[in-house]
C-alpha cells in the first residue's frame, strides 16, 4: 500500500493506482450483499486513512467518521 500517492488529486486518470484499486473492489463487491459491500468499502477506506495517519488507527479512525459523517450530511440534502 505504500506505493500510493496519498495527496488527493482533483481529477485522477483511470490509470491512477488508487482509482485502478477502487475499480477493482468496485468489480469484487458489486454482486455481495449491500452490508458485505459496505464492510469492504470502510475496511479499504480505512486502512488508506491509516497510512495517511502514519499508523494512527485512533486518529485514522476518527478521520474517517468525519468523512461519512460529511457524505451523511450531503446526502440528506
């Protein structure tokens, strides 16, 4: 995982490492049951958060619960 640029990139390319790995959880998931699917998608989100933390869990943890609760938030609008 440490291969991946962790700067966000406003428009990333198909070929970026990151949108190649979303892709392809993406093509993994997309037949499982939606809280199966979900797991998947938090797990993945966090361990990247978790890199971006330099191994803080706790703070990667609450970097994420930020984020949904962010998209939550947006969504319901």
């Amino acid at each position: 995982m440490s291969k991946y640029k962790l700067e966000l990139e406003p428009n990333p390319t198909p070929n970026n490492p990151l949108v190649v790995l979303t892709t392809k959880i993406e093509e993994l998931i997309e037949e499982e049951p939606f809280n199966l699917a979900m797991s998947a998608l938090i797990s993945a989100a966090l361990r990247l958060e978790i890199l971006r933390h330099d191994s803080d869990r706790c703070e990667a943890a609450k970097e994420l619960a930020r984020t949904l609760a962010c998209i939550a938030g947006k969504s319901e609008n």
